[in-house]
C-alpha cells in the first residue's frame, strides 16, 4: 500500500511506509508532550500513538488544573487506510520546522477540553540511546527516541475558560519515539507474562535552565544496580557547546510519608550527574503540581489503555474532583506515572523541569522492603 510519505527519497527498508520491519504487534511509533504554567496552576500532557501491526492510531489529552480537577479527551480510530494522517477524532499533529517546531491541536469537542499548542525547542533534541530487553530469548523492547525542551504558545479551554499560553509562562518538553515498546500500553496476549521484579526503580527527568538543560532516564533493580542509564548535558540555539553524554546519575529523593497521597510520590530530591567530558552537576528539586498520565490511557483507565482496539471510531472525556478523597484515592491506586513539575536549583541557577518516577516492591534504599 502506498502512502503520501513514499513520494520522499527516504526509505529505508524494501517495503513502503504501510508496514514496518517487524510483525510485531508492540511496535509502536509516539509522539508525546508535557507541558505547564510556570506559576504551577496548571499542568499537562498529549500524546499520539500509531500501532501498525494493530490497525490503531490512539490519542489522548489530559490537563491538570491547580491540582483541584483533572480533564481528559481519549480518543482512538482505525489506521488504515488513511495511514499517513496524524489525525484522530478532534486531535492533530503538525510538524512546522522539523527537529524545532511542532503543533498539537484538541479541536473543540463535546467533553470539555480543547487546545492549539505551538511547541518551539529551545535546544537541539537529543537522541536517546537505543533502550533494547529481551524475556527468555524475546524481544520485550527495542525502542530509538529523542526528546527536546521547549516553550509554549497558543491558547487552552477547559470547561468555558480559556488560558493564553505564551512563551514567557509556558515550559514543556517532548519525545519521540517508535519501536517495540513495553509498559504503559495493551499488554501482548497468549505469551507467557514476564516476571514481576522483586523491586525496580525508573525515573525519567527534562530539566531547563536558562543556559543549559539535562534529560536523563534511569533504571535500577532492587539493589540500585543501573540497568539503563541514558541522557544528556545540552544547551541552547546558537551557543557554540556540543552536548555531553551523561553516564552517572545519584539521586537523593524524599517521598511524601504515609497519609499524604501516595506514598511513594516524590516531594522533592537532590540528584548528582556526571558526564562523560567530566561535567558535574548537582540540582536540587522541589515539587510543584503533577499530572497523571493514568487518564490518558497508560497503563489503563476507565476502559482505555494505549494500543488497545476500541472498534472503528471512539472518543470519550473525563472530568476528575481531585478534592473528592475517594476520586483521589482512585486515580493514585491507578496511577504509575505521574508528571511532577518541580522547581529547579543549581547553584545559583534556577529553572523548572518535569520528573517521572517508578518505585516498586522492594528498594532498601528508601525503606521499602516489598509491595
């Protein structure tokens, strides 16, 4: 099958841009976006996900305001035939300048929630290092993404209220990404479930300051040995500094006690990274507001989970009381990831920046011995 994207000069296997060099039905391509109000009142997040091998496209949006009510619009469709259109429902995705500008658009709709933002990077994207795990002889994943820091402009209607979004109130960062892909989406049926880990850790960080940024993605088993460990020094358009590889990350984190939301959400934290050209940095961090993903469909909720088949054409909305304790309680049992917006310090540098955060079962260093 040909699509509009086979009239480029850039194939790169013997095929068209209708199928990928895999049957299976992980694949997954994304484009995802986090993005906030500086002052901390509202925060959010957007994603497309196209799954070749499943015949969907599924989009969501989801935006959290003063951490009091939380809005999502899901919304899937049948890939094919229209293959090439990053459209789905009332959602879009348009690149303006590649590898520098993009558009996520939320068209009006029945639900609540709609959007038109303008994402502009304000350092190169950095590519992450291939994120590749096999179970028992299967490929689990195999993933290329990179990510890149931004502003904001355009506008967000939530509920008959309308937000201006401006560069000099609005921060966000983005990825891109395709592959085969685990966690966060359908789980693969009629093969044997991998094992739950004893403990694991995973944290995932986009952090800005005014001349220089970091990203950085960790994981570690129970006894904090890495197992991915990923990321990049970088700095703005025009100033002459090549990135620096990060190859060590020490974190430090404080999480909320008991009683207060969930108990393994981090409040605030110090890490330490080192570069490969012998760059260190210590940043402290301090959290603001958050966003759950859960919503959105990772990991499912309320009936809908990335990559999932929910028939030709679906789209629904939520509305979520966060001061309802029964509501809250729900969407933190729900919740894996969370976007955490934090306030940032470096030395005498100060910036924002957004963290995810998994700890599960056992991890002694932070006092938890089990599930």
């Amino acid at each position: 099958m040909l699509t509009k994207h086979d009239e480029y000069i850039c194939h790169q296997h013997v095929s068209t841009f209708a199928k990928v060099g895999t049957s299976a039905r992980e694949w997954t391509e994304r484009v995802w976006l986090t993005a906030w109000d500086m002052s901390g009142k509202l925060s959010l997040s957007t994603g497309i996900g196209r799954y070749l091998n499943r015949n969907i496209i599924d989009a969501y949006g989801t935006v959290d305001i003063e951490d009091k009510a939380q809005f999502a619009v899901r919304a899937s469709r049948e890939l094919y035939p229209a293959v090439d259109e990053v459209i789905v429902g009332p959602f879009s995705y348009e690149v303006i300048e590649p590898l520098k500008k993009v558009k996520y658009i939320l068209e009006e709709n029945e639900h609540g929630l709609s959007y038109e933002l303008e994402f502009d990077g304000i350092c190169p994207c950095v590519e992450e290092p291939i994120q590749y795990a096999e179970y028992k002889g299967r490929i689990v994943e195999n993933r290329a993404c990179y990510i890149q820091t931004g502003r904001l402009s355009g506008w967000l209607k939530a509920e008959g209220t309308t937000y201006e979004i401006t560069p000099d109130t609005w921060m966000g960062a983005r990825d891109h990404s395709w592959g085969i892909r685990r966690g966060g989406m359908v789980p693969e049926t009629g093969v044997e479930p991998q094992e739950i880990p004893e403990g694991y850790f995973f944290n995932l960080a986009f952090m800005q300051f005014e001349n220089w940024g970091v990203a950085y993605h960790i994981r570690e088993n129970w006894e904090g040995k890495p197992l991915v460990c990923g990321g990049e020094f970088f700095y703005p358009f025009g100033v002459d500094k090549e990135p620096e590889r990060i190859v060590k990350v020490e974190h430090d984190f404080h999480f909320n006690p008991t009683g207060q939301g969930d108990p393994r959400r981090a409040k605030s934290g110090v890490v330490k990274l080192t570069g490969e050209g012998g760059t260190e940095k210590e940043i402290s961090l301090q959290h603001v507001t958050q966003c759950s993903l859960a919503p959105g469909g990772y990991f499912g909720y309320n009936g809908f989970v990335h990559g999932q088949w929910m028939g030709e054409k679906f789209l629904d909305g939520l509305k979520l009381d966060l001061t309802d304790p029964d509501t809250a309680k729900d969407l933190n049992q729900c919740s894996i990831l969370v976007d955490q917006i934090c306030e940032l310090r470096s030395g005498s540098d100060a910036g924002q920046g957004m963290i995810e955060l998994v700890c599960i079962g056992k991890y002694p260093k932070y006092g938890y011995e089990g599930y």
